[in-house]
C-alpha cells in the first residue's frame, strides 16, 4: 500500500476529533472528509467540474449498481471509472454489502455468496467475496470494500452474530482474492448496536491488517443516541494510524457528532436526495423550498454559503424551479447541499486544529435551532 499513506496532523484530546492528510493514487484527501455518492457513476444532475466547485475531494460509487449497467468489463475497457465518469479525483466503491440489506427482497444469501435478481430486468447477479473484489478491480476505484453482511437494526442476536462471522469470513475471502496493488482494500465492522458483537467483529477483522477500516451497520433505524453510543465504544477498536470510515450516515449533526468520536470518512445520499425533493441544508436549519412563505422571498437561501444558488439567484426563484418543474431547481440544490456538507467539515477541521471541535458543536447547534 506505498500508494497510499495516512498521517495525523492533530487529533483533540477532549473528544477524539482528527485532522489528516490521506494520500492516494488520485490525489490528497484532507479528512474528516465528506464523499457526495456517485452510485451509477454519477452524482445525479451535476457535472465533475460542479462537483469540484463544491469542495468534494473523493466520490463513491457502487459496485452492485454498476456491474448490473453498463457492467465493469465496460468501465474496464473504457479506462476505468475515473475515465469513465470524468472524475480524476479519489474514489471508493462499495462492494454490494449494503444492497443485501437495502434489497433483501431480491437476493438470496448464504455463505459462499449473495445472488441478487435485478430490479432492472430481473436478472441474477451473483456477488462472493472474489467477484465483487474482481467488479471493483475492473471498475479501478482508489479504495475498494470487502463484501460484508448488513442487517437491520432490529435484527435478533442469533442473526447479527450469525452476519459479524459472515462477513468476517468473507473479508479474509476478498484479501485473498485481491490482485492489484493500488488499491486500498477497507474490512468492515458489524454488529449492530451490540457492543460485545462489535468487540467480536473487529477483533476478528484487525489481525487481517487492512489499511483501513470501516463501521458499517448504522443508520439503518436505530436511534441516533443509540448509533453515538455504539461509535462511542467501537471507534476505539480500531486503528489510530488508519482512516475509519463510517458508511452511510449523512445528517449534518451524524456528521458532527462522528468527527468528534474520531472518524475520518463519511458517505450518504442525504445531501443530494434532499436537495433533489426540495430540501436545502443551511448553516440556520433545514429549509423546505416549497413552502409558500418563500414565494417572495428576495434573500439567498443561505447568506453564509459561497455556492451558485446562494450567490445568484433568491429563495423565490428557487421556489419557482421547484413549483414549475423545472430541472434547475433540484441541480442548484444538489449543488448547494454538497458545498454546504463540504464548508460544515472544512470549518470543523479548522475548529480541530486549533482545539475548539467542542465549541464548534455547541455554536453550531445553537444556529440550526434558529428559526428558518
């Protein structure tokens, strides 16, 4: 892994918050680190220059999705995803564990391997361990995942244990498995919101030595107490000298409240789904651009935000995109969410390095409780 190293700049001794730098074949990501998801090789409606503009520095993508279309032998023979999407920046894809939750209608599991049915023309699709690390080898992202077993929340002792031991088997099947040498291989941590089962994840995934290490299971329905608590413990677990990485969890406040537990990557469609359905995200709030107190509204949605829809145009005319139908309005908040996701963690990296990451969380939270 000489193509890939992670130093600590400064770390914060009240809460655990970190400042790195993590060196990639792409590029330098400065982290704790925001990545806008690309599942189909596209962060939806905006272009790699727009997502430049935002402050993005890696983007994820998704290995179930793009072996279904166009196929990595496709993205192979075209150069790879970064070619591919025009993106020459770092880039992580997830390895289908999180479909075997989100789709647990369409797929079979067992210990060899998941076969999804297609929810584009109900074909099957098989992931075990070696295809879905021979998918993101074609596919050539900078961080690749092992395949891991995601259950929900609620799910009873038995199975939750039962997907810790899975998917620590599979991730010693995908080191096994894995043939380039530029790319770094990330295991995951499951169990839940069971503390024991954690400890028993990670204990059986940290002598396998990956250069990173990710906690997957959260944000799936528990309570976000219940997720801060399980980050609490497990956290500790892992490496100091290696990225963690958090999948799937999004709210600004998650992501404020996970840097300063000590995790350094976060990914999750919130930002994007949110602005595209009429929700931008505000250093003051949430805001609802449908609202019809916004109809002649001549202010910026957010006078802090450098952003093209806040520098440009007002929240009436944002609100007309929306009403009208018109495609711009779901791009100019797509492109807004992004740059504020990006400014909150610039901002908070600067908080870290000069050892305020508490006072930044309470000030923060105080603007957002201002009314909207």
């Amino acid at each position: 892994m000489s193509a890939f190293q992670f130093h600590l700049d400064a770390v914060d001794p009240a809460t655990g918050a970190r400042v790195g730098r993590w060196v990639t074949p792409h590029g330098v990501v400065e982290t704790p680190a925001f990545m806008p998801v690309g599942t189909l090789a596209t962060v939806k409606g905006l272009t790699p220059d727009q997502l430049q503009q935002t402050g993005a520095q890696m983007v994820l993508s998704n290995t179930y999705h793009l072996a279904l279309r166009p196929g990595s032998e496709v993205v192979a023979e075209l150069g790879g995803l970064h070619k591919f999407m025009g993106w020459d920046g770092p880039m992580l894809t997830d390895s289908g564990g999180f479909q075997i939750f989100s789709l647990a209608t369409r797929r079979k599991l067992d210990d060899d391997k998941v076969v999804f049915r297609s929810h584009i023309d109900g074909s099957l699709l098989e992931l075990s361990p070696a295809q879905a690390i021979l998918v993101q080898e074609q596919l050539g992202a900078d961080v690749i995942m092992c395949l891991d077993e995601c259950p929900p929340h609620d799910a009873p002792y038995e199975k939750l244990l039962a997907a810790v031991d899975r998917t620590t088997r599979w991730a010693a099947r995908c080191r096994d498995a894995q043939r380039r040498d530029d790319q770094a291989l990330f295991g995951i941590v499951q169990g839940g919101t069971n503390i024991a089962l954690r400890e028993h994840s990670a204990k059986g995934l940290l002598p396998l030595d990956f250069p990173g290490y990710a906690i997957g299971g959260l944000s799936v329905g528990e309570e976000p107490a219940a997720m801060y608590t399980t980050l609490d413990d497990t956290v500790p677990m892992l490496p100091t000298d290696k990225p963690r990485y958090l999948m799937g969890v999004g709210r600004p406040i998650d992501l404020i409240e996970g840097i300063l537990r000590g995790i350094d990557l976060f990914d999750c469609v919130m930002p994007t789904r949110n602005g595209r359905n009429g929700t931008a995200f505000t250093s003051r709030g949430s805001v609802k651009m449908r609202n019809l107190k916004h109809r002649t509204a001549s202010e910026p949605l957010d006078p802090d935000c450098e952003c093209l829809a806040c520098q440009k145009f007002s929240r009436a005319y944002l609100r007309h995109l929306f009403i009208a139908g018109e495609m711009l309005g779901p791009i100019l908040l797509s492109l807004h969410n992004l740059t504020f996701y990006q400014r909150l963690l610039r901002d908070l990296r600067v908080a870290i390095r000069a050892g305020r990451a508490t006072e930044f969380r309470a000030d923060q939270l105080a603007r957002w409780e201002m009314s909207v």
